[in-house]
C-alpha cells in the first residue's frame, strides 16, 4: 500500500522537516540504507512534553512522545530520499528514554514509536528495537528516536 494513503487513512501527517539544532544532516544514506538523526517530540519545533519519565512525565505522555519523534524521523527520511515509498523496510529502531532512576519502563515508552511504525508500513515496518533509558535528553526532551531502514 502506498505509505502515503496509510498515513491518510490513519489521520496522520508527515510534519514539516525539523531544524536541525546543530551541525548534522538530517539522515544519511550508505549503500542501501538511510539512518535518520535523533528526533524528539517536538510539533512546529517546540516540545510537547518535557522532563523525565518516572517523574515529570506519564508513561502515556512518553509513548505519545514516542510516537511524535517517530513522525520527525518520517520527515528526516521523507526530505533525503523525496518519498517514502522508497522504503523497502525498517531494520532498527532505537529510542532513549529520560528517566529518574528507578524508572524501568523504557521499551513500554518506546513502543509508541513501534507500535505506530508498524500500523503505517505493516510487513515494511517490523524492526529491531533497543530502548535505553538515560540521565538526559536535549532541551529536557523525554524521548529521542532514531531509525534505521533500507531503501530502493
């Protein structure tokens, strides 16, 4: 199915490209893979959620956290490649999770990034994951996610 229809279906948008806020490209291509930067939660460059999991955020504000730095990293990829139908399949997603420390529920708080990779790309969007929970995240984001796909 056409990524773009499913997004329509779905009620979704690919946002507009984040500024990148440092000196980096917003994903590269090496071969037959596209490896996007670190997105966070950010709608028109501001977070919707800030702080760490565990204290200042509910595990549903991550995973729709989550799901936000997904659509970022969409658009990383949607502005290097110019569609993602190009996208033959995802093969990694890793997602960082701010966490107080006695916080565990990093891949509970990621898995609004893969549950929502997997409703748009079906087949295409099964991956690899590793969710890790760290001290900190830029500009006290909650979550940071980065994806790894192969392409046409």
């Amino acid at each position: 199915m056409d990524v773009y229809q499913r997004l329509t279906q779905l009620g979704l948008e690919i946002p507009e490209l984040p500024k990148p806020v440092a000196s980096y490209e917003p994903a590269m291509i090496h071969g037959n893979l596209i490896f996007s930067a670190g997105q966070t939660g950010t709608v028109k460059q501001r977070l919707v959620h800030k702080g760490k999991l565990g204290q200042e955020v509910s595990i549903e504000e991550g995973k729709a956290s989550a799901e936000l730095c997904l659509l970022n990293c969409l658009s990383e990829l949607e502005f290097v490649l110019g569609d993602l139908n190009r996208i033959n399949h995802f093969i990694k997603l890793t997602g960082f999770v701010a966490s107080s420390k006695d916080f565990g529920n990093q891949p509970e708080v990621v898995e609004g990034a893969s549950a929502l990779l997997l409703e748009i790309f079906g087949e295409k969007g099964k991956h690899a994951r590793s969710a890790l929970g760290v001290a900190e995240l830029p500009y006290n984001a909650p979550v940071e996610i980065e994806v790894i796909a192969s392409i046409d």
